[in-house]
C-alpha cells in the first residue's frame, strides 16, 4: 500500500508521464471502464478457456509420462531422456513452429500452454514415485499388499505432496505461456487487449491486462493451497497450522 501511495504522488506531481507511467486511480478507472464497457468480459473468458483446456491436457501428459516412467524401470529408458531433453527447448520459442503446424487459431495457443503445464508435473510426479519411503514399501510387502495395492495405497499417497508442487508450478509456467501466446494472431483474450492498447498507446489498459493476469495467477495458486490443505490435512506441518 506505502508503494501504491508513493506511486500515486509522484504520478499527481508530474514525475511520470500518463503515457509512460500512469497513476493507479488511472489504471483502476481505466479497468473499471473496460468492465462496465462488456469489454473485458468476453476477452476473460476466452483467457481462462485457453489456459483451463491446456492445462487439462498438460497435467494430464504429466500424469501419465510421470507414472509410466516413475513406476517401471522399462518406461523411465524410453520416456525420461526424451522428456529431459524437450524440456530444455524454450517451449514458448515453439510458438512460430506450432503456427505453422496448426495453423493461427487456438490449437497452437493451447499446445503452448499444455507443453509448459506439463514439464513440472511430470518431474515432480517422476521424483516422488522414485522417492518413496523404502521403509513403507517394506511394510506393504509385510502385510501382504499386492503391487497394485501398493501403488494406490503407499506409492501414490506418498507422492501427493510433490505433485501438488508440481500443480502450482505448472499454473505459474501456464498463465506465462498464455501472455506469449496471446500476443501472437489471437482476436481475443487480454493478451489481445493489451496489443491494441500498445498500438493506441494506451499505457494504464496494459497495466489492467497485467494486473488481470497476476490475479488470475493469484487466485489460482490460493485454490491449489486450499486443495492442498484439504488433501494434505493428515500431514503434521499442517496441522500445526
């Protein structure tokens, strides 16, 4: 608040331009004008529909490569080099590549979106599984647990925590890859607000697509912590807390 208030003065005494640094009472009722116009509406939900589908599909490739790999020595040969190595692509300079795959619509948007969602579940799924506690193991085969009764009650149980790591992880690199990707041919979205504003250059609209993305990624990451709470109540930290 002390640097907002410091902000505001210095902008109301003439230090900063409007068109280089707007105050914040201008970027407040320049977001409020873009609500009450209907345009950030429409713009919001297709910015949420490209990073919900996305991220549905990355969290689910992460799933499954961090299972098949992490539970079979066989499947970690195969998967984990090659997911090793794409992962050290900047995913967001694929963007060029995947227009020309699939052409200027959402396809390309979405893949983006999935490829970075999808490179921290899957290490985190992948470590937990191979961190598993030796010792718990040793138990399930004492009370005469199967393989599959060991991975759905010992090795998946134990790898939760990890994974909700990896989950946070993954919105933070997806709501990144959805500000590059809505930059590039999208008619909507706020990355597509934020375009026009910097062709009209209107400075305090940039500053509400920006404010509206760190929100977004706010309220996302706090929805994964109350998720993790919940699932997470048995573990002593938290309920210390």
């Amino acid at each position: 608040m002390a640097l907002l208030a410091l902000w505001q003065a210095v902008a109301a005494l003439g230090f900063t331009s409007p068109q280089t640094m707007p105050a914040p009472s201008l970027i407040l009722a320049s977001l409020w004008q873009l609500i009450m116009s209907g345009q950030l509406g429409p713009n919001l939900l297709a910015s949420l529909f490209r990073v919900s589908v996305g991220l549905a599909a990355g969290i689910a490739a992460g799933i499954m490569l961090g299972l098949a790999a992490g539970l079979s020595r066989l499947g970690e040969d195969f998967i984990d080099p090659t997911v090793q190595m794409a992962r050290t692509l900047p995913h967001l300079a694929l963007l060029p590549l995947m227009i020309l795959w699939f052409g200027i619509g959402e396809t390309p948007k979405i893949v983006i979106i999935a490829l970075g969602a999808s490179f921290p579940i899957y290490l985190n799924l992948f470590a937990a599984i191979r961190g598993t506690d030796r010792k718990l193991l040793e138990a399930a085969g004492m009370l005469g647990l199967s393989a599959w009764e060991v991975i759905w009650h010992v090795v998946l149980p134990s790898a939760l925590p990890n994974f909700l790591v990896g989950l946070r992880q993954a919105l933070g690199l997806a709501w990144i890859s959805l500000v590059v990707a809505e930059q590039i041919n999208a008619t909507s979205g706020i990355g597509y607000l934020v375009m026009n504003a910097q062709e009209f250059l209107q400075t305090d609209v940039i500053f509400d697509g920006l404010l509206v993305y760190a929100a977004l990624g706010l309220a996302t990451d706090r929805l994964v912590r109350s998720l993790e709470r919940r699932l997470l109540a048995w573990r002593p930290a938290l309920l210390a807390n």
